[in-house]
C-alpha cells in the first residue's frame, strides 16, 4: 500500500515520466534474471544468458 505522500507523488508523474520508471523497472527486472541464471550457470557465455532471459520474459515464465 503506498503512504499518502507516494501516492500524490505518483499522481502528479507526467505520463512520460511515468513511462521512464516502468521502463526502468522492466530493465532492472531482466538484469536482475540474467544475474539469476548467470549464479547456477557461471560457464554459459552471455548470449545464451541473454537468450534465455528473452525466452523468460517473452513466455512470462519464472
């Protein structure tokens, strides 16, 4: 639940702004699965990691 100051914050976001932080979070969520995968994995070279991240997101997998 967001305090009331998070929420009027939030409100008062441009659109575009608002688009930047999805974006950023989007962005983190997927660095944050490859250096998942990259942990059991450490000798998959980072075209198969990023591969696989893909694969993760595009099928909304966990």
């Amino acid at each position: 639940m967001l305090h009331s100051e998070q929420r009027r914050i939030y409100q008062n976001l441009t659109p575009e702004q608002k688009l930047r932080i999805a974006e950023g979070l989007y962005r983190h969520a997927r660095e944050l699965k490859a250096a998942g995968l990259r942990a059991p994995h450490p000798n998959w070279p980072e075209g198969k990691i990023q591969e696989e991240v893909r694969k993760i997101f595009l099928y909304a997998r966990t």
